[in-house]
C-alpha cells in the first residue's frame, strides 16, 4: 500500500468515527441532520479547528503546545482594548501581532533555552492568564465595532463567516503541510531531528516558525470568538488546549511526531463538536456528558490504534511491536536522537 | 479540638491588639461578579481604615483553605471568606476560631463554625426569584430552558435547586432543556445554539448567571428571537443591565457585588473596631426588568459603582 | 575537490579527541580512514560537514580556507556525508522520494507547490543509478529493510551535485553482494573525480577500494601512506600502537553433548523448516544474504517472534517459546544485533544494564536489591570481559562502541546461558576490541555453551565458526565444516539463485 | 563523576531554586521562616506532592497520567458516601479500590490497548469527572466522621498527619524507586522499552503496577484532603494534575524518561508549594501570582536545562545535542523503538 493511500486510509478512520457518531445522531435526533444544524456545529467547532490546526503542526514537530487556549485569551482581549480606542485594523494587528509574539517566545524557550515544550507552554499559560486577567481587571471588554462583529456573526453565502475562515485556514495550511517545502520540513524535523539538522534544514527555525504560527492561528480564534460574543473575555480560551490536542489525536497525528494530516485533525475537531452538539440536542444529563464524551475519545483511538495493529498484521510490514504492544508511541517516548549519541 | 496546636492558637484577635488588618479570600477572581466584589471591598477598605489583602481561591477548595492557614499564621485581624463551597469552608472557619480570628462569610454560608457575621445574597432564593420572574412574564405558560453554571460548584447547584423548585409550582411550564455551560459566556452560546435546533419554539431561558445569560442572547440573536424569547438571568452585570435595557433580555436577578463587598467590609471595620455586628445579613437580590433599570443603574452609580453601568445607563 | 584539514582539533569538555589532524585528500581520491573506536573519525566526519566546529586548524577546500556554520553550508559547496549511523539519518515515516529529496535546495520540484510525481520520477531514476530499481519510492523509509535504506541514505548523498562524498563504515548492515553494488559506484564516482573518505574497521574492504590509508589515533595521524605499499600489521599496529598477531584467536571447544535441537522451525515467511543441532562448545555459523532470515531465525528462538512451527530443545527439555520469558527460563541469551535500540539502557548506569537481566537473583527480602551482591558478580564478569569504564556507575552513554558492546555481551555471559544466540556482534567495534569479543565466546565455548553466531563479516563468520550453515530465502541451503568452511563456498551457497 | 553524584546534582538544582525562593522570601516576610508557616507550606504541599509520586513513576516510564486529579475527585467521594453509610474501615477500603482499579484500566489501555497514554487519561479524567457529579449530583459529600477528619487535621508530634503521610509516601516509594528490583525495572522500562523487553523484563506488567501506584496515591492524597475538608466535593482534584507534572519536571525528572529522582520531585513540589505560600503572604495581586508562578517555573526549568549543558560541556560526556540544542527530552519525542522495529 502507498503511503498516500495508507495515510487517506487513516483519515478514513477518523471520518468512520465521525459517520457513525453522525449516523447514531441523525436516528436519535430528527434535528441533526438538518443543514443550521450541521452549520451550527461547524459554527461551534471553527475555534477549536483552527487551534488544532497550529498544534497539528506543533505535534508533529513532536512538541506540545499548553498555552493555545491561553494565548487566544491574552490576544482577545489585547484585540478587544486596541479596538476600542484605535479602531478595526490597528486591533486586528494587535491581537495577530500578540498570538505571533507569545508563539515566538515558545519557540525561542523550546530551541534555545532548550525546555521541554511541555513544561515551557505550561508555563507560558500561566502567565499569559494572569497577564489577561491584569490587563482587564478581570472584567470583559464589551466590542461595539460592527464591522469586527461580522467576523464571528456575519454570513456569507449563506454560510457562516467563522466555517468559512475555518475552511480557509484548513486549506491553506493543509496545502502548505502537505505541498510545499516548509511542510516536508516538519515532517522531517518532528520524525527525526538529528537527520533533520545533518540534512541542512534548520530545524530550530522550523520549530520557530510553527509556534509562530500557532500563535497566529490562537489570535484569529480569538477573533472569531470575541466576534461570535461581542466581547473578549479575560477567561476565553480555558481548556481549548487539552481540546485541540484531542482533536489532533483522534485526527489520527501520532504525538511522537514525524506523522499526521491536516484533514484528519479536521475530522477529530468536528467529532468533538458533533459530540458536544448531540448531546445538547437529546437533552443528555450535563453529568453524563463529559463521561460520554471520554468514552468517545477512548473509542476513536483505541479504534485507530488497533485497525492500525491488524492492518499490519495482515500486511507486508513488522507489526510495530511484536510481543509488547505497549504504546508503540505514547507520549513521551525518548528520542531516536539521544540514542544516537550513545554510540562512538 | 482538632486544630488547636495550630500554633496561631492564642493569637489575640484583632479587636484587643488594635490589628486593622483584614484578608479576604475570594473564591474566584475570573469573573466580573466577584472582581466586582472585591472593588466595593477595596473602596470600602480604604474608607473604614481596613488594611485589606484580596486572594483568590480559583474555585479550589484546598486552595482556599491553604490561604486561609496563611492568613491566620500571618495573624491577620479578620478573615474574610467567600466560600468555594459552604461545606468545604467549614474548615477554615474552624481554624480561624481556633485562632480567635474574627471571621466573617459572605456569598455562601459555612455548614458550621463560628461567625462574627455572614452577609449573603441566597443562591437558592435567586433562582426561586428568577424562576417567579420568568413564570410571571410568560403568563405562567410555556416552554422554556435553564442553562446551568459550573456543575458541582455551590452556587450552580442552589440556584438550579431553587429554580427547579419554583418552577415546578407552574405547572403549565415545561423545561425542555437543562444543560450546563459552566457559567462561560462562549459555552452558553454553543449550547443555547444547539438547543434552538432542537427546540427552536421555546418561549424562555433562565440562565444561572448573566454571562451565560449573554451567551444565550448571542445564540437568540443569530435566530432573531432576541426579546421574544422570555430570557432571565442572575447577577445585574453591566452588559445584562444594558440588554435589560435595550428590551433584549427580560430580567436579571441583581445582586450588586459592589454593594456586598462594601457591606462586608464595613461590617469588618465594625468588628475589628469592637462593634458589635448583626449575626447574619442577607441580601435580597433586586429583580431588574425595564421597568427598573434606570433606577438600579442610579443606586449603583450612587454607591460608587460606575464601573458595573452600562454607558448607556450612566 | 581538494579537501586538506591542517591541524584540526575538537575537544568536548576534557575530552580532546582531535588534537591536531593534518591530511589531504585529492580529487578523484579514495582516502580510507581507519582508527579504534573512539579515534575520533566521526567527530572528524563531522568537522568535514559542518555539524561540529574545529576549536583549532582549518579545513580547507581547493587551497581556500573555509569554514562551515552548518551542515547546510557545507552541502552548498558538494560535500555529502553519510553519517555512521544511517538510520539515525533517515525519516523514517517520510516516503524513499521524499527522503531523497528532503531539502531541494534548488526547489527543482516547484518553487511554491512540490510536484510529487516529478519528486518520485528523480528518487526512481537516483536508485537506478546505483542499481536498486525494485524500491518502491512511494513507501515509507521505516517499512525498507537495512541494505535498502542504507542504499536511499546513498542515493540521498549522490543525488546532488557532489564534490566530496563521505562514507561513515557503509557497509556495517550490507551484505557481501550489497557491498559490492556500494563499491561499483564509489567507483564510478571516483572516476567522475569525487573525492572520497571512506571509514571502515574492515581492512579487505580498505585494501580493496583505497587509495591512501590514514590512521587516527589518539588524535593524531598515525600512519598516512598509499594502500599499495602498506600491509594490515602495519594498520592495525599504528590503530592499537601494538601488533596484533592473531585476529581471529580461535578456540575449537566442540563437546558431543547437543545443547540446542531445533525441528522443523519455521515463522510465517520469514523462515520455513529450520533442523540445527548445536553441540555443547561448539559456535555455529550462520550465513546468508540480508533478508535471508537468520535475524528472524535467532529473534523466534528467543520468544521474539512466533514460531508457527516446529519444535525446540534446550539440553533435552523442550521449550515453549511462547514468550521471551520462556527463552530466558531454558537458559537461552540473545545478545541483539542493535545495542542502541534494544540492547542497552543508554541512562542506566553500566553495572544496572549488565545485571538487568539476572536482577532477580540479587534482590533479598522487600524486593530490595543487594547491591553488595550485585557489584561483585558485575565486577567479575567486566573484569572477565575487560569492560572498560570510567566508574560501574557511569551512564552507559558514556563508553566508547566497542566498550558499549561489550557490556551487553557481559549481561548475557553473567546470566550463564546454555544456549547464546549472536547476531552481529561485533558490529562497529574496532579490531582490538574484536578480539577480545572473540575471547569472550572463547571462553564460553570452553565452559560449554551453545553459540549460534549471525555475523554479515564473513572472514568473521568463516574463522570463528566450528561449522556453520547457509541459509537462503528462509531455508536452509548448506552446511559446511572444516576445510569446505571458507568464504568463498559459504558466498556461493548464498547467493545461488538470489541476484 | 558517578551516577549517583551527577542525580544527586541535578537534585541539588531543584533545591538551589527552592533555597533561593526560600531566603527572598524569608527576607520579604518575617513569617514565612516561621515553623507554622513552613508546617503550613507542608500542609498545603502535601496532596499534590502525593500525586506526584506516583506521576514520578508514570513519567520515568515515559508516560503521563493527566487523570490523577479527577481520580482523586473520584475516589474522594466513594470515599465520603462509603463512609457516612458503612463506616471508616471500608471507606478507606473503598477508596483506595477505587483509585486502584483507575489506576488499572489507564494501566491496561495504555499497554493492552495501546493508547498514548496522554489521551487515554484525557479522556480517562473526562469520564471520572463526570461519574463523580453523577454520583453525588453535584453536590458535596460531608464528613461526619472524627477519626477520619484526623487524617487531615489531627498533629502527631507537633507536626500535622498529612505532612507525616507525605513524608512516608515519600520514604517509602522513594525506597521502592532507588532501591528494589521493581524501581530498577523501571528506570529500564522508561530508558529503553525494547531493551528492557529483551532483558525479560515484563513491561507491560511494570508500567501496569505504576498506574496502580500513582491510583492509590491518587486515593491517599483524596482522604488528605477530604479529611482536611470534612467534606468530598465534587470538583476536588481539579487542575492537579498539571500541578503534580509540573512538580516532577521542576524536580528534574526528565519527559523523555528514564531519568530522574523521587527526592527531585518532593522537592519541586516545595518550590510549587513555597511560591504559592510566599505570593500569599506577600499580598502579591491575585492576577499577578499566575505570572509569577509561570516565570518562576520557566526559571527553575531554565536553569535546570542550562546547567546541564554547561556541565556537560565541561565534562567527558556528550551535551544532549551538541549542536541543535532544541529540546534534548521534549515531550513528546519519537522512540527509538519504532525506529528499532524498522530493521529486520
Ligand atoms: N515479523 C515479521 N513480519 C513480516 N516480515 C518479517 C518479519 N520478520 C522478518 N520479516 C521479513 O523476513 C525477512 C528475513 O528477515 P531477517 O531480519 O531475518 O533477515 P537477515 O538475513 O537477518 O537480514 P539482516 O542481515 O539485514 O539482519 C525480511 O525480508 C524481513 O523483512
Ligand atoms: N558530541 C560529543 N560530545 C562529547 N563527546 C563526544 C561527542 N562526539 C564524540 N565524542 C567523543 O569523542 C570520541 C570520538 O568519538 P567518535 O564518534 O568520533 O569516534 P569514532 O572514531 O567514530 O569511533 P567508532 O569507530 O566507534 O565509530 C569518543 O570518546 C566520544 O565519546
Ligand atoms: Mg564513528
Ligand atoms: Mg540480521
């Protein structure tokens, strides 16, 4: 099997996860497959799937990005105060400016000073909650630009602007991963750096670059939801890492890095959402929720993990483990490259 | 008694050694309502020669109990608590009798323990009002939804407890939907949206707090059912205010955070002084329709809280 | 390309490992380096290409100093390395096109959008040209066999627009014939006027493709002369500073007692009906071609592998195999042929990984280890096997290879195997260290063990042999002692029918 | 230099930063030397640095359990309804099942089901949290019982119980790590999975064992607080998880695996710990102690990287990546062991 068809195939998995949820929803709820509701739910994923789209990159690269959700706080607001007092242009400046800024200080902490993403992101949110907190006091910042409320409420086509940025953003990024040079270059940095780096690419810019981006792709989130809100607030964002990851896991990208697609990031960010929107549709106990929720997830993976197994048992290939098939590639495993030091 | 090694034991409280010095620990400080709070307490502070000190207990119950052990082994004159929950603050009241600290409760009262005074709006009550409210703008009758706070938080429970209970006393009203958004405004509008598609002929929503509230207004307006929905909130934030204003919303059950923490600090001003104080105080919360709402936004402005009008109010 | 170090020195920390190299290589120039482990030739290697900094000297092309930030500069003025462990320089989720292909400084494929089908049609035509037509350039590098991925690490390095080609011990996963191919084209290239640098600890392969031999020791140029007027003492006397009389000190221990009795194994496609009888003291070879299935053969011998059929014996007693807690219970040690990858734990401390597999019989009561215990029976056996470390509690990252190598042998000879399966074992080492790995199962023949020995250096596998056997395409092919064991008749029965 | 004293080392970072936060602080505030404040940092410290345990194990083994928290939340409230119906004895007995058998499913999806462990225990933290406000329907679960409360707030010689079970845990599992054949399999496990495979270690089995640890740990530190609550709520536990991981790596334990010191980590809970305390007595503005709290990790971590590689720079061994120094042990890092199965 090729790779391009065994990767489609892997996206297939997550899309079956999708179309069964989808199916299960559509015999339970007269409403879901009406077409406000599919916009509604590609309304209410469009955040979460452009955060995922950063920290697919960022996964790939074999990193870990804590501080989306916190850096699409920080900028909303940032977005929100600039707006108020200089207008539209100057504040989408501003908030794309800070989500650049707060990626560029990840990536500089992660390559330069050498801190596992995990810890440095971690930290970064922290201080970029209080710093959003400081900055408001607290309270939310109120937008009364018309034109900005248009980002998260206006239509186009019949479509909601958010799914439109959403499916832009998707397609520009899918083809920049997927199509050029830049994009060859995360794969192969994320899949094994010290090959990376003994190949001329410049690995450390390349990580850079994909924080950077992250942090772009969290300010326009940011837009969206302070648009779709009418005000920024201090607390937006809470949580949306630990969703994006998910959503780029059940995508399919393994968390070792070197693999991954930006379609199958997609189909796991609308999974979440059809999942939070079916279970809002049929009335779901809120206490039940989370646990369905969990149960879904672990069903996508295990799903993924294990059609993986036995495809592979079946085919030309060793299976990944033999005899122990302990997480072939859980988080964190150590690295090919310190064990290439190891030898003289 | 369990506690009493505490080494702060035998402090003297703070109205014998002249000890001005008072910490208030909030159970959360990423809301409008109680960043609202501590501003009364702060303008209220500086008026009644309080040295006060605001912390913030990130809705965490350890949290806040280890800022209340720090605040009696700093031998603060009073403790001021805003419990994450009325159970879990029982332990910190305990300690600060042990430690004879003055300690005063407001929001939400502590199970047991010893208190100089507690002053609180009743969650319960809220939601019965709201529910009132709602009922009685709907002509009894109707479909509606509640959108519930942060589940397994004091406050999300009693209101929803109160609201539920109320409501079942119309029996011609039917809640169609009961979901939580865990009083974000950005989640109430993802789950109000989904909700309309199910039922998208409802008549009202009552939601636990006016941030959800908001995001409940957002999902109306993207179906143009803003001001016909019957839409009924808690708290008289300044955007709620101004969309009770505006006719967008119906109600909200105002309950001036600025007013409170103002209130308990005097009241911790009087016990640090010696005075002696009411037992307990509770607040009522105001029902703020049009009808009212100007002269709501004048009793804010009067009391010095501009911050929490609407600019179309002041 | 004329390529001359003048003086170089790199020392990391304390550590001065280049401490003045001074050579030259001409264009059209096959110049093979040599050195023990831990000389200093991949550190060199990589002052060449940029990846380290000399601290002193100077690297100079065609008379004109330069110096190199990074590998990407020294890439721009045609200078490929193929690093010693390839692998570790592959992508191995990225397809054999893409890994050829992986930096296109040219942006031959699209300035914006890479054009993937004109990516692939030049990674076809790049494994052509050195004869590797049947790899399939859409798969994924990591699903290719060693040789092949060896071969896409060649292609990716011939690929460009060469000046210098360096070659870190290419041949240590090929086989005979794939060594051969690797040959042709340096060849070729040196005729196209490449300069080359080629390492090996092999010296048949030094002597059959270079030009001029240098020799690194102790930092310095030890020995820098034509190959036509050197001979191997010489070599190996400037590597060691001692000559080295006997490289192969072989010791015939061949009891009649069969340890090992192997029925009728086979594993899926990877082998088909396997009989061996290995006798107590005896070493049996085992050779063949890559992909032939001996590794697989001594994997499924040690519960690493299932062994769909046939039957195993251990000193009479049957064993299941099930698991690899079978194979360890029988007294059954498998030294790996990838110490980096499942061999040792890099962090662990050198005693730590030679106890790992025998903990159990120094943990006391409360599972707590007796550490008095441990670093006695560790003790004996690195002295035994003359281990080499700075302390028994250093990181295991900090031995040289053949040290590293050793140790992993010591954790085995420590559990008293019956049965010890080796597959490449001396992979990497230089010849020193070599001789004492074959001391090493020396010894153990004389105590009595079963070594079946999988080794792709044939002088290797034909003088430490007792008896050895072919193996071709899954099956067994021949078998050979004495005088019909030789090079020669164990290549033939090999490659018969294969290529 | 040997093992031993290089870990010790990388111990003493750990305590330089704490000894360094200590005397600022005891320089600011005339409090914080004082015995009962440090009793209190103990107090405060002592539930996350019980998680953290067991998140030590977890993360030498190159996993992460980011279900600790809700464990504990869970597990708490067995706890409380157990014990207001059935008494002390078997609401402990329940607990600590309870937290177990989480601890054994995370255990099995990670090794028989082959789940990165970061998103089993995502969703793993997603369904216990649920299945707790189910249980209680949201509400708190009140501590009657006296013998209970006095696991967290009786003294036992002048210093609080919950300090003495911290201090326990800590001897007792730091033994069980540093020097029993289990602690040493795994170190092997998380350094390299294949190799201690081969050595007939049964890895599975081990990192199994661990998730069970780091559940029953979960457990002790739910009646700590509980008892220090006299009440089990509902949303206890909430956020520790990231807490306890970040004490782990403050103390030096390395995300890569295969690295790291129980000691290391009861130390970087301190400093967790001391910080908040410190913040607090120094009335530093709430929104202001997330910022420092982050810069102050990103300090600790920092120099911990840093000092590294300078030692090694120094020193006979090779610096983690010589050249390309981004993120020697980032989470997460392909293995060696998919490259290793890439042979035949
Ligand atoms: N578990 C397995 N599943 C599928 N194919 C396998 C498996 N194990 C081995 N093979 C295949 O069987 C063949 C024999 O492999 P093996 O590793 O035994 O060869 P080898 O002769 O030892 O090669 P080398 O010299 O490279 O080690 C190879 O083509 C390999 O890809
Ligand atoms: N980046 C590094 N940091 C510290 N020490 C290093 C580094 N690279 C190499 N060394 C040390 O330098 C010495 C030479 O290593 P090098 O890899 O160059 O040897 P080699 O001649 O290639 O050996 P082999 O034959 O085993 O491949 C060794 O002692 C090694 O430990
Ligand atoms: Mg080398
Ligand atoms: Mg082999």
């Amino acid at each position: 099997m090729s790779s391009t068809l065994k990767s489609v195939a892997r996206q297939l998995r997550a899309v079956w996860m999708l179309l069964l949820v989808g199916v299960i929803l559509s015999i339970a709820s007269p409403v879901f497959l009406t077409s406000t509701n599919l916009l509604n739910v590609g309304l209410a994923t469009s955040v979460v799937a452009l955060l995922a789209i950063g920290q697919t990159y960022i996964i790939i690269l074999a990193e870990i990005d804590l501080s989306v959700g916190a850096t699409l706080g920080f900028s909303s607001v940032v977005t929100a105060l600039v707006l108020r007092d200089h207008g539209l242009l100057p504040a989408l400046a501003a908030g794309l400016g800070v989500g650049a800024a707060v990626g560029l200080v990840n990536g500089l902490l992660v390559t330069r000073a050498r801190m596992p993403s995990f810890i440095a992101t971690l930290a970064m949110m922290s201080i970029l909650s209080g710093m959003t907190l400081q900055l408001t006091d607290g309270n939310p910042v109120t937008i009364g630009d018309y034109d900005f409320q248009g980002i998260g409420q206006d239509y186009l086509a019949g479509i909601p602007v958010p799914v439109w940025v959403m499916v832009a953003g998707y397609a520009v990024f899918g083809v920049l991963l997927a199509r050029t040079g830049f994009g060859r270059f995360v794969y192969a940095t994320g899949d094994n750096l010290e090959a990376a780096r003994l190949s001329g690419i410049r690995t450390r810019r390349v990580k850079v670059l994909a924080f950077v981006i992250t942090g772009l792709l969290a300010a326009l989130g940011g837009f969206i939801l302070t648009a779709r809100l009418s005000t920024a607030e201090p607390t937006a964002g809470t949580g949306l890492e630990l969703e994006s990851i998910a959503a780029v896991i059940i995508g399919g990208t393994s968390l070792a890095g070197g693999r991954g697609k930006l379609l199958g990031t997609l189909v796991g960010a609308l999974v979440l959402g059809v999942i939070d929107n079916g279970m809002n549709l049929l009335d779901v106990s809120p206490f039940l929720q989370s646990v369905v929720k969990g149960v879904v997830i672990l069903l996508a993976v295990f799903l993924d993990r294990n059609v993986d197994a036995l495809r592979s048992m079946v085919a030309w290939r060793r299976p990944p483990l033999p005899s122990d098939p302990s997480t072939p590639d859980a988080v964190p495993a150590s690295s090919p490259v310190p064990a290439a030091r190891h030898t003289p | 008694s369990r506690g009493s090694q505490n080494a702060a034991s035998g402090a003297s409280p703070g109205k014998a050694s002249g000890n001005k010095s008072a910490t208030l620990i909030m159970s959360t400080l990423n809301n409008p309502f109680f960043v609202s709070v501590g501003n009364g307490a702060r303008s209220q502070a500086a008026k009644s020669g309080v040295k006060l000190s605001v912390q913030n207990a990130n809705n965490s119950d350890s949290t806040a109990l280890n800022l209340a052990t720090t605040a009696i082994s700093k031998q603060v004159g009073a403790l001021i608590i805003d419990p994450v929950s009325s159970t879990s603050a029982t332990a910190s009241v305990k300690q600060a009798n042990n430690a004879n600290i003055p300690v005063m409760a407001f929001d939400r009262k502590p199970d047991s323990g010893t208190l100089s005074s507690f002053i609180g709006y009743d969650a319960i009550q809220a939601g019965r009002n709201a529910a009132d409210a709602l009922a009685k703008s709907l002509g009894e009758k109707g479909t509606i939804v509640e959108i519930q706070g942060l589940l397994g938080t004091n406050v999300a429970q009693d209101r929803s407890k109160g609201f539920e209970e109320e409501i079942a006393t119309y029996p011609k009203i039917k809640t169609v939907a009961k979901q939580a958004a865990d009083f974000d405004r950005a989640k109430a509008l993802d789950v109000m949206t989904n909700i309309l598609q199910a039922h998208p002929s409802i008549d009202g929503v009552y939601a636990a707090n006016d941030e959800m509230a908001m995001g409940a207004l957002a999902a109306l307006k993207s179906r143009s059912l803003a001001g016909k929905v019957r839409l009924v909130g808690n708290d008289g934030i300044a955007d709620a205010l101004a969309a009770v204003q505006d006719g967008t919303m119906y109600a909200t059950n105002a309950e001036s955070p600025y007013a409170l923490g103002q209130k308990v600090v005097s009241l911790t001003g009087n016990v640090l002084g010696g005075k002696k104080v009411a037992a307990e105080e509770t607040l009522q919360g105001k029902l703020v329709t049009k009808s009212n709402v100007k002269a709501y936004a004048r009793y804010l402005v009067g009391i010095g809280d501009s911050a929490d009008v609407p600019a179309a109010l002041r | 390309m004329r390529l001359r170090l003048q003086d170089v020195t790199k020392s990391f920390g304390e550590n001065s490992v280049l401490r003045g190299v001074t050579f030259e290589v001409g264009p059209g120039e096959v110049v093979a380096l040599a050195g023990e482990n831990g000389a200093g030739k991949s550190t060199l290697t990589r002052v060449i290409s940029g990846a380290h900094q000399p601290d002193s000297g100077q690297v100079v092309i065609d008379d004109e100093p330069v110096t190199f930030k990074n590998p990407q500069a020294a890439m721009a003025r045609g200078i490929e390395v193929i690093y010693q462990e390839f692998r570790q320089n592959l992508f191995p989720h990225l397809t054999v096109a893409e890994n050829i292909h992986v930096l296109d400084r040219e942006r031959r494929f699209g300035r914006l959008l890479v054009s993937r089908q004109r990516m692939a049609r030049e990674a076809r035509s790049a494994l052509a040209a050195l004869g590797m037509d049947d790899i399939d350039v859409l798969r994924p590098v990591g699903t290719l066999g060693v040789a092949q991925q060896q071969m896409v690490e060649i292609a990716k390095a011939t690929s460009h627009d060469l000046r210098l080609l360096i070659l870190d011990e290419p041949t240590a996963a090929l086989d005979e014939r794939e060594s051969q191919q690797l040959f042709e084209q340096i060849r070729r290239l040196r005729a196209e006027g490449v300069s080359i640098v080629y390492i090996s600890h092999r010296l048949d392969e030094i002597f059959e493709l270079a030009d001029r031999i240098v020799v690194l020791r102790d930092g310095l140029v030890a020995l820098d002369s034509p190959t036509a007027s050197t001979g191997p003492a010489q070599i190996v006397a400037a590597m060691v500073g001692s000559t080295v009389d006997n490289f192969y000190p072989k010791e015939r221990n061949t009891g009649d007692q069969v340890v090992l009795r192997v029925r009728g194994a086979g594993s899926g496609s990877a082998f088909q009906g396997i009989d061996l009888d290995v006798r107590a003291g005896e070493v049996l070879g085992v050779g063949g071609v890559v992909g032939c299935g001996r590794s697989s053969l001594l994997r499924a011998l040690f519960g690493l592998e299932p062994l769909t059929t046939g039957t195993v014996e251990v000193d009479g007693s049957p064993v299941p195999l099930r698991r690899i807690q079978d194979a360890i219970d029988s007294r059954i040690a498998y030294v790996t042929p990838d110490r980096q990858a499942e061999g040792l734990c890099p962090d662990l401390s050198v005693e730590a990984n030679i106890s790992l597999a025998t903990l159990r019989r120094y943990t006391g009561p409360a599972d707590l280890v007796r550490r008095d215990r441990e670093r006695e029976a560790c003790g004996e056996v690195m002295s035994r096997l003359r281990v080499r470390t700075a302390s028994r509690e250093a990181a295991m990252t900090s031995l040289s290879g053949g040290n590293q190598q050793k140790a992993l042998f010591a954790k085995w000879v420590l559990a008293g195997p019956r049965v010890l399966l080796l597959d490449e074992p001396t992979r990497g080492v230089d010849v020193g260290a070599k001789t004492e790995i074959y001391r090493i199962i020396n010894q153990l023949t004389a105590d009595g063990v079963a070594v079946v020995l999988v080794s792709s250096d044939l002088p290797e596998l034909v003088a430490m042999s007792d008896r050895a056997v072919v193996m071709r395409q899954g099956r067994l092919v021949a078998e050979m002692a004495g005088d019909r064991l030789s090079e020669q008749s164990v290549l033939e029965h090999a490659l018969v029918g294969a290529a």
